[in-house]
C-alpha cells in the first residue's frame, strides 16, 4: 500500500514516512480498519474520538475531530456536550481550552446533506 503525500492527513506523517516508510504504510491501514469498524455509528465514533483528543489536549485533533463529527451529522450541541462530559474526570480547564478548537472545525466542516 503506497500512500501519496497529498493524502496525508497529519503533520506527522510526512518524517514518518520519510525514515520509516513500511511503519508509516502499517499504521495508516491499521487506522482505516479502526475508521472501518462496524460500531459504534459514525457519529458515536467521532465523538469519542473528539473527547480522546480533548482530554489529551490535542488541539489539532479537536479541530479535526469536531469537523468530522459536523460531517457525519452532529450538531454544535452534541459536540460541546461530548467535550463537557470530560469536566467531572479530568476539569473544566481541558474543556474550555478545547471550545474554541472544536468551533474551528465545526465551523469548517461542510454541513451534511439532509436526507430526507
């Protein structure tokens, strides 16, 4: 599996794959087949993914997690509501640094086609 740069979806990937090639390859189909998985639904998974990111302070992954999860049908509501449900474990501080990241991406994601 070759992987063109223009593919890349992290800054990361570019060293990584310039040093360690068949690493780079490895983890990124290991990573679809996590993208693959059956359950939870789209959403859920994103979401969960966008909370991971909060509470690792990630903000790079919060835009991007918090986009995806607008493109899969979450509204504003259910993602502030997912980065609020890390305040009992882990503060309020993560969750506040992480709203403006998550409207970032929100606000850039393209809105879901209504479906019906």
């Amino acid at each position: 599996m070759t992987i063109p740069p223009d593919d890349w979806s992290f800054p990361f990937e570019g060293p990584l794959h310039e040093v360690f090639p068949s690493l780079h390859e490895a983890q990124s189909a290991w990573l679809s087949q996590i993208d693959s998985l059956p359950a939870p639904d789209r959403k859920t998974h994103e979401l969960i993914r966008l909370v991971c990111t909060v509470v690792l302070r990630n903000h790079e992954g919060i835009v991007r997690h918090a986009g995806l999860a607008r493109e899969v049908g979450a509204t504003w509501e259910e993602v502030l509501g997912s980065i609020m449900l890390t305040t009992p474990g882990f503060g309020m501080l993560c969750a506040v640094e992480a709203m403006p990241h998550a409207r970032r991406g929100f606000d850039a994601a393209p809105v879901p086609e209504d479906n019906d």
